[in-house]
C-alpha cells in the first residue's frame, strides 16, 4: 500500500488514502479502510470493485475481500491534518553498467531485434532491482 498511485492510479488515489488493512478472526480476506473527503466519497465508492481487483492483482491472491469507505473534511481531523494529494515520488531505477552489460549477455541468444531489445531491458531492470533490495537488506 506504500505505492498507492501506482496500484490504483492517480485519479482515484487523489481522492483516498489507505488507512488500515484488519483481518476478522477466523475469517476469510481482510478489509480495507479507505479515507476519503465527504464529495468523493460517491465516487470513491464506485471505484470499489476496481480498487478491490487492483489491490488484489498485488497481492496476488484475493487477501481484500471487503472495503470501507470513511469520510473526514478536507483538512482532516482537528489535531491530525490528512492531505489527499501526495508528493510525486521518484521510482526510477537507475540501471547499473554491470546490470546492463550481464542483461545484454543474457539476451544475446534472441534472434528476433525487438524481443532481444525487450529481454535486454527486462534482465537490466530486475538485474538493477536485484542489487538494489541486496544493498537495502544489509
């Protein structure tokens, strides 16, 4: 849930937040708690069943069985002020030489230009994230 905009899109994470995933005893899937200002709130709530089959896609299996839409003003509650537009993050991954020079070895058995452009591509980027979730770990 820490990359919100990317699971669920721009529009609709300018008009929510997710606050809370619980888990019922015994039960199966778990609810989602969205918060929301009173206006979209409506449209919030239309976008339930695609927020659910977007959050599940992550997850990759159906671990939300239900969400709950709550309402505060715009500003949030008296002490605790929530804001719904969220700073733009930079997610960009900067492909390291070692990855892009052991992705381009990897694909270099591919005959078709486009399909080796892509494979090439493809290693470099999960190569760079590889070693960057390593570096993270230690």
């Amino acid at each position: 849930m820490t990359h919100w905009e990317d699971i669920v899109g721009a529009q609709t994470a300018g008009m929510s937040r997710p606050i809370k995933v619980s888990y019922a005893k015994g039960g199966f899937g778990a609810t989602l708690t969205l918060l929301t200002t009173g206006a979209f709130a409506p449209m919030v709530q239309s976008e339930v069943p695609k927020i659910r089959e977007r959050v599940n896609a992550v997850y990759g299996y159906n671990a939300i069985s239900r969400i709950h839409v709550t309402q505060t003003a715009p500003t949030g509650f008296s002490e605790g002020r929530v804001a719904f537009s969220m700073p733009k993050q930079d997610h960009r991954l900067v492909i390291t030489e070692d990855a892009a020079e052991e992705a381009k070895s990897m694909s270099e058995g591919a005959q078709d230009d486009g399909l080796r452009r892509a494979l090439e591509k493809f290693a470099s980027t999960f190569l760079s994230r590889q070693s960057t979730q390593t570096k993270e770990d230690k």
